[in-house]
C-alpha cells in the first residue's frame, strides 16, 4: 500500500513547491524587472513621499477636493469585536455591499446622497457612481461626468475660476485601455494633488 500511496505524495509535494512556491517567486522577480512601478503597488509619490496608491482610493471629505465612489468597506468594531464598522477604501476587507436594489437601507441611502449632491450642484443630474459603491469597494476612479460634476464645489471652496478646474480635470482624464476596453475615467487622488499644486509620480 505505501508503495501505491508514495507517488501521490511526492506528486503532491512537488506540485505544491512548484505551484505554491517556485511559480509565485518566479512570476514576481520577472514583474519586479519588466513593471517595476505596479509591482511595487503604483503607489503615487510627492515630495518624495508616498501618499497613495494609484489602484486603492482614499476618503476625500471637504469640499476643497474632489470625491471618489463610495466605499462599503468595513473593520472590526474596536469596542465590540462582533460588530464592523464602516472603514471607507480599507483594503484589508476588500468588498461591496451586498443589498439588493430594493433594500429599503440602501434606496435611503441613495436618495439621501442624491440630495445632500443636488445641493451643491442643483443644475446637474448626479452621475450614478457618486452614489454607488463599487464592486471592490477601493475604486480609486470617478467618471469624467462624476469629475465634471463636481467642480461648482470646488471652485467656490477654493475661490478659483471653475474653468480653470474644469480644465484640471480634462487634464487628467484617462482614456480606455488600449483605445477600446472599459471607459475614461479619472484618479481621483491624482487629481486632487494636482489640484493643491503637487508634483505627482
């Protein structure tokens, strides 16, 4: 019997250093030489620091910025390890929300931040993704439509010609990938920092 059983064995251990071990190292050594900026994680340099990465978003909330998706993300309750607390863009609990379209939590929820939007910006209808989280909960993206909606906000807040802003944001919107997959977008941390003036990389 240990004769019929020692090749399964030595099949499985090989297997598992090739597959779990071998491959792994070997895949990210060859994406460490030939893409070193997105093996690192894309993280988004300024003045020599990191203060972000280009694939995770981050909790914008003054009016002087530009605002990202909303993150459905959540952490341990500090205080009661049972419960979660919402922990926007945290990337240790990748996650969506899992309500369906006629959860009565959500539909609140919506409509509350279509409103609290319209506010600020009643001329315009409110792009879907300002109010939708997303698959992941890190988007890091807004659509041009959500960029552009945005900007009466932060003009005023920042005492600046909305022009100006509008054209920041044309500046940085990204096209499809490879002229044809998925849909322009814009890096919302990006453009905040070149909104405060920084050197962004």
């Amino acid at each position: 019997m240990l004769k019929e059983i020692r090749p399964a064995i030595v099949v499985l251990v090989a297997l598992t250093v090739i597959t779990g071990l071998v491959y792994p190292l070997v895949m990210t050594g060859i994406a460490g030489v030939i893409f070193p900026y997105q093996a690192q994680g894309s993280m988004i340099e300024q003045d020599g620091k990191v203060v972000g990465s280009a694939l995770i978003g981050q909790e914008f909330t003054s009016d002087k910025y530009f605002h990202g998706r909303p993150s459905a993300t959540v952490a341990p309750d500090p205080n009661d390890a049972t419960k979660t607390v919402p922990a926007p863009y945290n990337a240790a609990n990748s996650g969506g929300l899992n309500l369906g379209p006629t959860n009565k939590a959500l539909v609140e929820r919506v409509q509350g931040d279509v409103e609290k939007l319209k506010q600020k910006n009643p001329s315009a209808a409110v792009p879907i993704d300002l109010v939708t989280t997303s698959g992941g909960g890190l988007d890091p993206h807004i659509s041009p439509d959500a960029a552009f909606f945005q900007v009466p906000r932060v003009a005023k807040a920042r005492n600046l010609p909305e022009d100006r802003v509008r054209q920041l944001v044309e500046q940085h919107i990204e096209g499809r990938m490879l002229g044809f997959l998925g849909e322009p977008r814009v890096n919302v941390l990006a453009l905040n920092l070149a909104l405060d003036g920084g050197s962004v990389r």
